[in-house]
C-alpha cells in the first residue's frame, strides 16, 4: 500500500491536462504506440469533436523507479476543465491524496484555476505546481511562475517545467508524485469502506461502479451493500482500470477500482454511495454534498409516446453524469416531458446532445431559466422554477431570485468593455485587483438569470478570448419579475413564456415576436404575434395571410364587381381566423431558444 499514489490532474479549460495525461501513459508504457492517439482518455465522439474533456477518466499506470527499483502504482484521474463540468472534478479530487496543478506557460493563471485549486485545498491534497506547454515560443515562464508562488506559496524550485507535447519533464513529474504525494492511509484487515466516485451503464453488463477503497479489502463473489440505498449484491467481477478493464480477484485498501455486480435498475446505486461487506459491515463514508443545479430547462420528446424511452434514457445517463437532476412535468403545447437541472449552458448542450447520439432520442428543449423564491401576501413561500408556477401578479408580495458572485480575469486592455457587459446584465462591480500589471481579476455581483443566455459567449467576444469566468451562488434578493406571455392570435403558448426583469421584458418580447414572424409558415388566415405582460401587450407582428387573387377572372367590368369579390374572400379569412389553430413547428421552437 506504501507504494499506491492516488492523484488528479486540475486545470483551466485547454491548459493541456488531457495531453500531459497521454505522456505519462505513454512514459510508464500503459498504452503502446499502436493504441495511442491524442487524448486517448476523452473516449466520447463528442469530447473528440470539440475538444474539451466531459468526463473524469481514471486509469490505473505502474511506474517502475530508476532509483530504487520499487514498483509503484499510481491511480491518475484527468478532470474536465469548464466549470460548467465542477462537479466532475469534486468527486475527483475526493478519490485522491495529491493534484497535479496545471498552468498554461502562455496563458497564465486563469479563473478555473483558481477556483479548481480551491477545491483541491478543501479536502488538503498535496500540490504539484507544474507549468505547461514551456515549448511554445509565447509561453512567459519567469511571470506565471511568479503568479503560481503568489497564488499557492511554493517555493520556485517545487515548479515543474514540462510540455505535453514534446514529453519535457515528464520523468520529473514521476519522481515528484512518487517524493510528495502520500501513499493512502487505511487499514487492510478492517471492515470494508469502498466510496463510488462515478459509474457507468453498460448495456450487456448492467451498471459499472467506479470506486475507492478507504478501509478493508473487496474480493471477487464476495457479498456486497450499499449502505444508501441498502440493496445487497454479489461482486461478479471486480477489477482495476487500465486502458481497458482488468478483472482481480482482490482489491485491497487505497486502490481504485470497479465493481459489476449485475445491477439492471439505474436507481439501485448512487454515486457518493458506501459499499461494505455483508458479513462484516463497515460504517458508510461521508458522500459528496448534492448539486446544486443552475439552469432549468424542460426536455419533451417530439414524439409523445417517447415519453418512457426518454425516461430511461435520462436515467442510464444520469448515472454517468451525477449532475444531472430531473423531475417529470407537463405542458399543454408539447405534452408530456422533464424539467431538468443543469450546471450551465454547455452542461444543457452536451446533455441534449448525448441523448440524440447514445440514446437515438431527439428532443424540444423549452427556454432555460432559473429558480426563483416567491412570497405571496398570504405569508406562502413558493420556489418557482417555470413560467406557469407563478402565482397572478396581485398575489405576489415579493419574488427573489439567484445571484452569484462572477470572478472574470482579464487583461487590462478589456476592462472597459466587461464593465459594459456586467452593467448591462445588471451587475454591481464588487471588487477590482490587479495580479500582475498585465492580469486583473474584477469581481461582479450578477443575477445568474442574466448569464443563462447568452453571457459568456459574449464575455468571450468582448475580451478577444482573453477573459476567463468563474462564478459561485451567493444569495437570494429581491427582484422586479414579471412573467411574459406569447400569444398566437390570443392563444397563449406556454412553452415561450419566460420569466424576465420588467425593464428587459419589452426587449425581450420584440426579440421573440420578430423571430417567430421569421420562423413561422404563412397561414390562409392572419396571425397575430403578441408578447404580453399580464393583460398589457408589450409588443406585436403580424404575419398577412396566403391569398387567392380573387379579382383575375374579372377582365374589365364595373369595380363594384370587384369589391364584391374581395369583401366575400375578406368574410372567409375572418372566418378561418376564429376556427385556424397556429401549429408552431418544431424548429421554431429551438430557433427561438437561440435568440442572438
């Protein structure tokens, strides 16, 4: 046990974790060059196609030591770098004794990588500064070397100088897991504590835990439980990670490992979750804290007799993506579906993306939005988290909603043009601090309905790509919110109501009228877009009705004869408005969802 190493890899999004991660498979000959392909840990097409890690990915590596000849086996686990995937790297990091924290030569210390470290510091994992990517021609190594020692107070001799591409100081970054990182403290010969840190489903074998053992030993047929839900298991197959699974017939203190025990339900295991032994039970571990979700959406199959495949598909997924939290709802425009927890926006793309690729489910998702607190004169308190929640306006007393406290770290060039951006979603400047002369880190009191749209991707494009964002909720406060109605020829469309600030509900509502006049098919009947606020309409398009030319059969002739004709054809077109339904099709309903 002296010899297991348990570390993960933190960082930044694109600061090359996934890169490093190959050199040291590549270093201690875990995947031959046959195998090998860049970031051969991201195993999902869609981490491939866009480049960013999605999922934590451990894999077990033996590392044989020039110096002493020793074996040592280290338990590496790479984390996604976007903090919309945090959670991710949480339950990582409570697998571990040490984290290899990585920082971008060129790029420097960036917001994720403060608050990734953060979170390494909480559960006391030892540090390994190592400073990437030193090969390329823009990287500044004296000044991010100075910013890591203001940030962690490392000495400069304890940074490793390294490059996932070229393989630089990889032999380094052995020898400091190996000198600084503890071995895993536990005993052997107590009753078993094994805590899962993630799972997957397998369609043959039923669900695959991952899972590190803190006290005891797991041998192969042994009787399991676990300890939440209470369920009791046989191990059929126990084993370590390595590029593939391999099947043990022990796995004792310290190690990581995975356990298939047959399990075909999803709900019978919980990541968080303790397993212990039948015969000698141990107490359960202290899991991680529950999610806490930030956008809500609702998910709707096109198909409504999809209902059951999609409940199944969000429960196989949920397993392999903790963060996901969903409960069922309904909607009188698209039936029966979910309202589904997210971490952020590209949380909610990858999760709609996942459903259509591994699960062959093609789904609606209506307008994101956040949860908000109500008090309604009569002393109730209502968390609302949809549209048709709230109460009638002369029922309310207050409404709250989220805020959170936005960390953006920038170069000074950019500062004006993110203090625009800030005020416009209505943020309150907080703090403002110079790292470097050439970094700034400025702090904004925002409400978090503000970022759901669009913000980052507009953080992005104000800052050239330079600004880095980072955020944590902080509270509640009192907000003015009304409830904005869409209505096609007065029927209202539940599924493009939103819950919006009242000096942003006319925006907003021209915004959508304009692009539902773009996006639906003219009717043999007009059509009346209106967004409204209670009974006022706050904005309106109209979009003309097909019409016959009536009058061509009229050659010459008095005009009588042709105001007769149209007045007849005008009598139809009222006629059908009071009988025409306005179908809304599907692809105006995810259009309007990407307001620019």
């Amino acid at each position: 046990m002296k010899n297991i190493r348990n570390f993960c890899v933190i960082a930044h999004i694109d600061h090359g974790k996934s890169t490093l991660s190959d050199r040291l498979l590549e270093y201690t000959k875990t995947i031959t060059d046959r195998e090998m392909q860049d970031q051969a840990l991201d195993n999902m097409d869609l981490e491939r196609e866009r480049g960013i890690t999605i999922k934590s990915h451990a894999i077990q590596m033996y590392y044989d030591r020039p110096s002493d000849n020793n074996m040592y086996t280290f338990n590496l686990i790479d984390t996604p770098g976007h903090v919309d995937f945090s959670y991710e790297v949480s339950r990582s990091i409570a697998a571990c004794e040490g984290a290899l924290l990585l920082v971008d030569a060129s790029q420097g210390i960036q917001a994720q990588t403060i608050s990734n470290l953060y979170l390494a510091i909480e559960h006391d994992l030892e540090i390994i500064p190592v400073l990437n990517k030193v090969d390329m021609e823009s990287a500044m190594v004296d000044e991010v070397s100075e910013q890591i020692i203001d940030l962690i107070g490392c000495e400069l001799e304890e940074i490793i100088l390294a490059s996932g591409k070229t393989g630089q100081g990889v032999p380094d970054i052995m020898e400091a897991i190996v000198n600084r990182i503890p071995a895993p403290e536990g005993d052997p010969e107590a009753p078993l504590q094994a805590l899962i840190f993630d799972s997957v489903f397998n369609p043959y074998r039923g669900v695959v835990a991952y899972f590190r053992i803190l006290n005891g030993s797991l041998h192969k047929g042994e009787g399991v439980r676990f300890v939440n839900t209470g369920k009791e298991y046989e191990a059929d197959e126990i084993g370590v990670l390595r590029m593939t699974q391999e099947p043990q017939q022990k796995l004792s203190a310290g190690n990581v490992g995975y356990i298939i025990t047959g399990i075909k339900n999803s709900k019978e295991i919980k990541v968080g979750d303790t397993i212990t032994s039948i015969e000698q039970p141990g107490p359960a571990i202290q899991g991680f804290e529950d999610v806490k979700p930030m956008v809500f959406a609702g998910i709707f199959p096109l198909d409504n007799d999809d209902f059951e495949d999609l409940r199944d598909s969000l429960e196989k997924l949920q397993l392999n993506d903790a963060s996901l939290v969903y409960e069922p709802e309904t909607s009188a425009a698209l039936g029966f579906g979910f309202r589904c927890g997210f971490l952020g926006m590209l949380h909610l793309e990858i999760v709609q993306e996942r459903l259509y690729r591994e699960f062959d489910m093609d789904v609606i998702t209506t307008v994101p939005n956040v949860s908000y607190n109500v008090l309604t004169k009569k002393g109730e308190e209502l968390v609302v988290r949809t549209p048709s929640e709230l109460p009638e306006i002369n029922n309310i007393d207050y409404v709250e909603e989220p805020y959170i406290n936005a960390q953006i770290i920038t170069k000074p060039d950019y500062i004006g043009a993110i203090m625009t951006l800030c005020m416009e979603k209505r943020g309150i400047l907080t703090k403002q601090h110079y790292l470097t002369p050439e970094r700034v880190e400025l702090s904004f009191d925002l409400p978090l309905a503000e970022i759901v749209f669009d913000f980052y991707d507009r953080l992005k494009s104000v800052s050239r790509g330079y600004a880095s964002f980072d955020y944590q909720p902080t509270e509640y406060r009192e907000t003015d919110l009304v409830k904005l109605d869409i209505r096609l020829n007065q029927e209202p469309v539940d599924a493009l109501s939103a819950l919006v600030h009242r000096t942003k509900a006319e925006a907003f509502g021209r915004q959508i009228c304009k692009k539902l006049k773009e996006l639906l098919p003219r009717q043999q009947f007009v059509i009346a877009i209106q967004a409204a606020v209670g009974a006022k309409v706050i904005a309106r398009e109209t979009i003309s009705a097909l019409r016959k030319d009536v009058t061509a059969k009229c050659y010459g002739g008095d005009i009588t004869r042709k105001r007769k004709l149209l007045e007849k054809q005008k009598q139809g077109k009222r006629r059908m408005r009071q009988v025409g339904r306005v179908e809304v099709p599907q692809k105006a309903f995810l259009d309007v969802l990407k307001l620019d």
